[in-house]
C-alpha cells in the first residue's frame, strides 16, 4: 500500500466517522474537529465533500445558519458553512456558530 492510499484511507475514515456522527443530529464544526482530532478548516473541507458524496444516496447535509447572540440576524447569505467573524448588522462579535447534520431525502 503506498502512501497515497494509506491517505486516502485515512480520510475516507474521518468522513465515515464524521458523517456517522452527523447523522446522529447537530453539530458544529468545533465539535467535530475535537471529536476527529482534525483542525476547522479541515473540518469545512470534508463537510464540502460529504455534502457532494451524500447527494448520491439521497441524503442532505442540512445547516442551522450562524446566528448573531446579540441582535438575532441570521447569516443565511454568507458561505453558509464556515463561521463569520462578527455581525454585519450590530457588528457584534458574539455569533452562535452553524450546525450541520445529515438527513436522508426521498
Ligand atoms: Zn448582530
């Protein structure tokens, strides 16, 4: 098995294990990078790949929108996976982060 594989490998377990868990129900990514030992960023890469590969068998990765704590706006237009960093309306930096989980359609 060369490395290639061996990578491959390795991440096809971490999006197994990620999409186990959110098919589970709710999570943010900050959850998910502890649960997989992963960093963010990586996490919003898998989810990116997840949400394409699910589609397939019927299955959608739904999202709660970021939501600001102190004014209530919904970061509904944004990239709507990653975490904004304050609010365009109060500029308020006290946002409740998006979650994400995996639902079957059809
Ligand atoms: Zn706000």
């Amino acid at each position: 098995m060369g490395r290639g594989r061996a990578l491959e490998a390795a991440t096809g377990t971490i999006r197994q294990r990620m999409m186990a868990r959110l098919a589970t129900g709710w999570a943010s990514a900050k959850e998910l990078s502890a649960l997989l030992h992963i960093g963010e960023k990586e996490v919003y890469g898998h989810l990116r790949h997840i949400e394409k590969s699910v589609a397939r068998f019927g299955g959608v990765l739904v999202v709660k929108p970021a939501i600001c704590r102190d004014c209530g706006f919904v970061f509904k237009k944004r990239d709507r996976l990653t975490k904004p960093g304050s609010c365009p309306i109060c500029q308020g930096t006290f946002v409740e982060e998006p979650l994400f989980a995996l639902e079957q359609r059809g």
